[in-house]
C-alpha cells in the first residue's frame, strides 16, 4: 500500500458550552500516535510554501486551529492530493516517506503540527529528486 493511501483527514470531538468550544486531543486515541514533538506555523503570507520535504520516520497530524492553510501531499509516483484545513476540530494525518507543502495562508492562520518523533535533520528529505529516488529504491 502506498503510504499516500494511509493518509486520512480526522475529526475531533467538540466540547463546549455558551462560553465558547474546546477540543481535546490525545496520542493513541484522537491522535493516532503518541506525540513528541509539538510546533506550529504563524504569520506565513499567503504566497508563502512551507514544509517541501518528506520524512524517513516522522508521521504528522496538521491541524489549523486558526484561519486556514492548504496541504499538497505527493508520494513520490505521480500521484498527489490537496487538503483544505479550515476548521479547528479537522486534521489531516501524514505518514512517513509522504512529500509535503503547506500553503495558501489565511493572514489569520495558526498552522499546529504534531509528530511522532523528536527533531532530526537526518530523517529529512528536502529535495523532490531525492525523495523520487528513495521511493523508486524502496520498492
């Protein structure tokens, strides 16, 4: 199975009352990994791309708890997928070895990013070609 097949949006459940919403997340459950690395993208203009890598471990849950982002996923063969994030109780969950690119900001747009693994420039794949080559070597 192609790892772009693994890829699946997610829905949160919603808490709240007449004093606004609440949403709560949690690894192995609404999550489906355990979370050790948390960050997230604000500020990025609208004609701003980030991400453009793939990564050897790293799975992902992207979720725009602010405003809204684009996420462009392509796995290496030809296929690809565009997702739109614009609801705060949505994500999107990334596998590993998937090339991705966050863009289309919203001005307002606070872009939170979950992983499965703590930060290593090693596991990154920053160029496309690259990225081609290890798909095609896997196989």
């Amino acid at each position: 199975m192609h790892n772009i097949n693994k890829i699946r949006m997610l829905e949160f459940p919603q808490l709240g009352d007449e004093r606004g919403h609440l949403v709560v997340l949690e690894g192995q459950k609404d999550i489906p990994f355990d979370v050790k690395r948390v960050f997230y993208i604000y500020g990025s203009d609208h004609k701003a791309i980030r991400g453009q890598h793939a990564n050897r471990k790293s799975e992902f849950v992207l979720i725009n708890v602010a405003g809204t982002s684009k996420v462009k996923i392509r796995d290496g063969e030809g296929n690809e997928a565009i997702f739109c994030l614009n609801r705060p109780h949505t994500g999107i969950y990334i596998p590993e070895m998937v090339w991705k690119e966050m863009y289309d900001f919203s001005e307002d747009s606070v872009l939170l990013c979950l992983s499965n693994e703590y930060y290593d420039p090693q596991e990154y794949i920053r160029n496309y070609q690259d990225f081609e080559q290890e798909i095609v070597g896997n196989k």
